[in-house]
C-alpha cells in the first residue's frame, strides 16, 4: 500500500468518523439543544463533512482511494455515497467519466451549453442527472428512522425531532449540493459555454487553507482534469507547480 494510498484511507476515516459521531451526538443532545451561535457551527460543520463524504466518493469514482484493491475501492465508495444521499455509485462513476471524457460538450452531464442558461437553471440540470425516484426513497426512508432515533435519544417531541433532522442532515445535504455545484461544476466551466468556448476550465486561485474550506480543493479545478488519478489532498501542490496566473498543465488524462 503506497503512502498516498494510507493518507487517503486516514482522510477518509477521519471524515466519516466525525460525519457519524456529530450525527450522533446532534440528535441525541439534551431536549433544550444548542444555543443560535453554536447551532450556526453544528450546521457549517456538518455542511463540510457532509461535502466530504462525496470527496471521498469522488476519489473512489476515481479509482485512487485503494487502487490496489478495485474492489473494495468501489465498495467504500458505494459507502460513503450512500451515506451521503442514498446515490447509487455505479451510476455517479459512469456520469462522472463521461463528464471527465466529454467535458463542456452535450455529452457532458455536468455541462449546461446554453449561454443563456442561469446558475439555478444550470444546477436544476445538474441535480437531476443525479436525483431519482429509487434514491429519494432511500434517502426519506432514512430521515424517517432518523427523526424516531432523536425522538428516542433525546426524549424530543415530534417537532424537535424534526428542527433536529433539518439541521444535522437536510440543510447540510442541500447546502453541500450547492457548493459541490458552485465550486465543482459551476464557476470552473461556466466560461466554456459558447460563445466564450475556454479550451480549458477555470480555476479558483484560493490559499490552500481556503481552498480546503471551499470544497476540498475542488477549486483548483484545471489541476484536477489534467491529472484526475491524484487525490483531493494532492492537488495543492499540483497547483503549485502550475504556470503562473494560468494553472496549465498537460492534456486532460481519462479517469480508470
């Protein structure tokens, strides 16, 4: 196992171990719960560690989360994107190489091509190439249990359990949708739309800490295309080694 390979695992770990205990611990806090401001954290933290678990999903659409062993690479990539969004990861691996094969052309799921199109249009198209009748489901059928376990370990009522299942898991699903879109999606390859047609997408030229903060250094998004076999924790320093003021690399590679 090479040492990219154990920083990813222990990234991943620590990830989905924090994702589950502030599960645990906001829905079975005491009956009065948390104050404004430490709520307003609970959320952002959740938020991030939330976008993390499709970070980790992302790295195993990838192949490079445990390339040594395909199986159990695709398996905890199954995983964590269930945990995410009840996303089933077969379909998400095959959306996301044709995205990385076919990027900014009609072929391209992530893509909107019309110039005319707006943010919330784009990210309607985006969110419906991902979102079906099976995985909604699952996913009501998890905050269903949800809302009964804060019921039960916090001794909260109907509505608290439900505040509680709102905080700790829509918001954060829905807020880390938006910025997997924004920083992910929306700002690299907006200007390949026509008539603009950017040969290659933007990148967000961010501090590393800030880019961390962003998405998982899912900003340096030109990095990323060029060389998708690295980690989300290896892009920094890809970045680094960019042309100044361009972040230019060689030709995209396909994903495995």
């Amino acid at each position: 196992m090479s040492g990219t390979t154990r920083w990813g695992l222990g990234f991943a770990a620590l990830i989905l171990l924090s994702w589950l205990l502030s599960l645990v611990l906001l829905l079975a806090a005491p009956p009065a719960w948390l104050p404004a401001p430490l709520l307003l954290v609970a959320l952002l933290l959740r938020t991030q560690l939330q976008t993390g678990l499709f970070i980790v999903g992302h790295d195993a659409m990838h192949r490079v989360l445990l390339p040594e062993r395909p199986l159990w690479n695709d398996r905890l990539g199954a995983a964590v994107l269930a945990l995410y969004a009840g996303l089933p990861y077969r379909h998400c691996r095959q959306n996301h190489q044709r995205h990385h094969q076919r990027t900014a052309t009609a072929a391209d799921p992530d893509f909107h091509g019309d110039p005319a199109a707006g943010v919330l249009a784009w990210y309607g198209r985006f969110m419906a190439g991902y979102l079906s009748a099976a995985q909604m489901a699952r996913l009501l059928a998890a905050w269903g249990i949800l809302v009964l376990l804060a019921g039960t370990l916090a001794a909260a009522g109907w509505r608290q359990a439900c505040v509680r299942l709102l905080v700790v898991c829509i918001l954060p699903l829905l807020f880390s949708s938006l910025q997997l879109f924004l920083v992910g999606t929306y700002l690299p390859h907006r200007r390949q739309r026509s008539p603009l047609q950017h040969a290659a997408a933007d990148n967000l030229p961010l501090p590393a800490w800030l880019s961390l903060l962003a998405c998982y250094h899912f900003g340096y998004h030109r990095e990323h295309h060029s060389a998708p076999d690295l980690a989300w924790f290896q892009l920094p320093a890809r970045y680094r080694l960019s042309s100044p003021g361009t972040g230019a690399l060689a030709a995209p590679q396909h994903p495995a």
